[in-house]
C-alpha cells in the first residue's frame, strides 16, 4: 500500500507525492542498494545544506536530481559514449517531461546532475542544482560535513547505512566509465581510472592545445 504521508529524517521531508513516489520506484528497481542509499544521502543531505544556508529548493525537483544522478553508472548506459553525468541528466529531463513537468524544472535538474562532479560552479545556480553537488560532496568526499550536527548525521546514516562505502563507490565509479575513458578527460573520474584501470592514459590538456591543427 503507497503511503499518503510524507516521510522525514533528520528534519528533512521527502514528501510523498506522486512524482516522488514515481522516482523512487524507478530508482529502487533500477539502482542496487549501494547507489539508492547514496542518493537518498545525498537528497538528505542536500536539503539540510539548503536550510542552513536559508535557501529552498523544491524538493520535488532536487529528490529527482539527486535520485537519478548516479543513474548513468548502472548497467544499461554500459553502450554510451557520453559522460555518465549526462546520462543521468537525459534520464531524468524525459522522465520529468514524460511526467508533466515543465521544461524550466525539468531543465534544472537536468543541470543540477550533468554538474555534480564539477566543482565550483553548482553553488552559484539556482537551488536546485547547487544542492545535487552539496549533497554529493558531503557524502563522498565529506565536504561540508563539519556544518551538519551529529544528530543529523546519525538520522540520515541510520535510514540509509553505509557499509564500506568508499570502496563501493569507487568500484561503482570504476565500472560505469572503464567503457568511456575518453569522457573523463578534464573531470574527477579520470582519478578513478588511473588509480583501477590498468593501462589508462590520461589525456593531457597541454598536449591537446600543443597538438592541435593551428600552425603555430
């Protein structure tokens, strides 16, 4: 039976509406435990980010971002050629439009996943994209943990565990990009493949400028 009453943890409301109620279906028949958890961390996460900085984003939107970014590493995008962040971003887009969501929401999030591992930049956009990143960052590289309570913490690790994550998701990281090396030129992943892809070279942008066709 589908619940009609909002869910809340660590103060945070994942409202049970049926958008929300379709992601996290999909989700959670697409995704293994390992990156559902996560993304549910990482919607928690975000969202207590957004209160403390007074910002508020909509939830639906920023649920759907941060349920669908990682979305590019499971096995049906081993064929692509585009970075995983951009499959995860046309992901969601069509599944919001196919939902009735309008284009300007549907395009935030869009922006919101294809920017979650380019730093410096989400932070400065609209709500809803910032916090995909803010949610990501706290949960796999601890960035801004240090501004959330413990009590916080506890609630959100408590719903949603994370048994030796940081192997898990660099194992994660791994296999949805060994496929596509040449998409992480110039973004985090390339750091993955050269720490477990034997044989991985890096391309170098210096390289790319020296060699390009400009004669000089």
């Amino acid at each position: 039976m589908t619940s009609t009453t909002d869910e809340i943890i660590a103060g945070v409301v994942v409202p049970a509406t049926g958008l929300v109620r379709d992601v996290t279906e999909f989700i959670r028949d697409t995704e293994d435990d390992l990156l559902y958890h996560h993304s549910r961390r990482v919607y928690l996460f975000g969202s207590l980010h957004a209160q403390r900085l007074g910002r508020t984003p909509d939830p639906e939107l920023l649920y759907t971002g941060a349920m669908f970014h990682d979305i590019g590493l499971t096995a049906g995008y081993r064929d692509s050629q585009l970075r995983f962040e951009v499959d995860g971003a046309n992901a969601a887009r069509d599944f919001l439009l196919e939902r009735g969501v309008d284009g300007t929401g549907a395009g935030l999030v869009w922006l919101g996943i294809a920017l979650h591992t380019t730093p410096g930049v989400p932070e400065f956009l609209a709500p809803e994209v910032a916090f995909v990143t803010a949610g990501v960052e706290t949960d796999v590289l601890g960035i801004g943990r240090e501004a959330l309570s413990a009590e916080q913490i506890v609630a959100v690790t408590a719903a949603h565990p994370r048994p030796d994550f940081k192997n898990r998701i660099l194992h994660a990281f791994t296999e949805g990009n060994l496929h596509r090396p040449a998409s992480t030129f110039g973004n985090v992943n390339a750091d993955v493949l050269a720490h477990y892809a034997p044989g991985f070279a890096r391309t170098d942008f210096v390289d790319v400028i020296r060699g390009s066709s400009w004669p000089e």
